[in-house]
C-alpha cells in the first residue's frame, strides 16, 4: 500500500493521546470535506459542511469544527486548485497495479485525468506542514513514488504528476519526476 511504503515518523515530541486522537479526526473529516464539497455549488458549502460536520463531529467543540471547515474552504477557494477539485478529477480512487512483480495498491484522494496527463493528489493535513520538497519526509516520497509507479502501469501512454496538497497552509508541492523515479526503486 502507498500510504506504508515507508517508516513513518512519530510526533516529535510525541503528541498526548487525546491530541493525537483529535488529529487523527480532523484529518479524515477534512479528506471527507474535500470530498464531498467540490460537488456541492461554492456558495452552499460552508452551510452544508457545517451541518454535516455537527452530525459526523458533534462531541468536537464547535471551534475545532470550525477550524476543520475554514481548513476545508481555504483549499477549495484557492485558485491554484481549481482542476484538482474540478468535475474532470475524482476523488478516493482506488489503484492498483503490479509493478516489477510487486503489487501496489492504494487509494488517491484525488485523481485528474486528462489527455495527456494524469495527475495523483495526496492530502496531508499536519498542522506544521513542510514548507518545500526539501522539508517532505521521506516516508511521504516513497508513497507518491509507489502511486506514481502504479499509475505509470495503468496509463502508459500519459505524463504523470505527483503532488501532495497540504491542508493547513495551503500549499500544493509538485514531486519532480526524477525524485519520484528515485523513490520508485526503493520500493
């Protein structure tokens, strides 16, 4: 699976459990934001989402709520992500592949599809997020390599791009084909 392709670093220091247990929802309700609200028209969605989230996060305080919907807004009013959360990209699109014998299979966050590329989107919801390529751990390259690779198997004949999307800044960081290239051997 691309999401354990590599040793993932703990918190340093490490997180309380019940901070850890906080992040780890916010996380998911975020990727479950981004998911469902780029089909929901721009001036419905804080309303809708804020409903949504009072039903799946009623027992987080309504400033954590908050927080995770501006966190989900932020990113869908970004203008530089307009084709990621466009009708041509899908989103939780499952993947699979064998790549030099090894079976790779995963689920993107978001896939865009077009002619001559497919592009793979990764939604990384830390609150400290890196802020370059040279900051993104390792852990985090191997399992855009592993994507990458998969989607080189299934659409040969197309430009693949990998980039991890990054919730709290937000910023989109492009893996540079070489890099992912790099991290596909040591898969």
């Amino acid at each position: 699976a691309p999401s354990s392709a590599g040793e993932e670093a703990a918190a340093d220091p490490p997180l309380p459990s019940d901070v850890a247990k906080i992040a780890a929802q916010r996380g998911v309700l975020i990727h479950s934001l981004l998911e469902r609200l780029p089909d929901v028209a721009p001036a419905d969605r804080r309303s809708k989402a804020q409903n949504w989230l009072e039903k799946q996060a009623n027992a987080l305080s309504e400033e954590n709520r908050n927080e995770i919907l501006d966190a989900a807004i932020k990113v869908l009013e970004t203008p530089d992500f307009v084709g990621i959360f466009s009708a041509n990209a899908l989103a939780e699109v499952p993947l699979a592949a064998t790549v030099d014998e090894q079976v790779i299979a995963g689920i993107a966050d978001r896939l865009l599809i077009e002619s001559d590329t497919v592009t793979v989107v990764d939604f990384k919801t830390a609150k400290r997020p890196p802020l370059s390529l040279d900051e993104v751990p390792k852990a985090t390259l191997k399992q855009m390599a592993a994507y990458g690779a998969a989607l080189e198997v299934i659409y040969p004949d197309r430009k693949i791009v990998a980039a991890l999307l990054y919730t709290q800044t937000p910023q989109l960081i492009e893996i540079p084909a070489d890099l992912l290239a790099a991290n596909k051997s040591q898969l």
